[in-house]
C-alpha cells in the first residue's frame, strides 16, 4: 500500500492539489449542516466527509512512511 500513499503525496503536493484538497474540505469536512438536516443528507454528508479524512491520511502516510 506504500505506494499508492507515495502517489497520493505527489499528487496533491503541488499548489493545485492543494487548491483541490482545500475545495474538498470546504465541501465536506468544513460545512456546516442546518438543523432541518434529513438523515439521508446527513449519511451522505459523513461518507464525503470520511473519504477526504482518508485521502488526507493517505497524504500523510506518503510524506510520512515511518509513522
């Protein structure tokens, strides 16, 4: 799996993939639900949210590969 966390680095090392990670979490992880949030909203919601968290740690283990 080492290598594909390498990828995941590389590509969103450089500014747009920064941009694009920025947009991801701004859609996601960012958001503010309102209270009038339907359980089906809030599931899709939380899965959108997991990936980003799991390409954010997948970045992370590519510039990290000892931890």
């Amino acid at each position: 799996m080492h290598d594909i966390e390498k990828h995941y680095a590389r590509v969103f090392s450089g500014q747009s993939g920064k941009q694009v990670l920025s947009h991801l979490r701004s859609l996601t992880i960012e958001k503010i639900l309102g209270p009038n949030v339907s359980d089906e909203e809030l599931r899709w919601w939380a899965a959108q949210k997991a990936l980003v968290h799991q390409i954010e740690n997948l970045i992370n283990r590519g510039n990290n590969p000892t931890q």
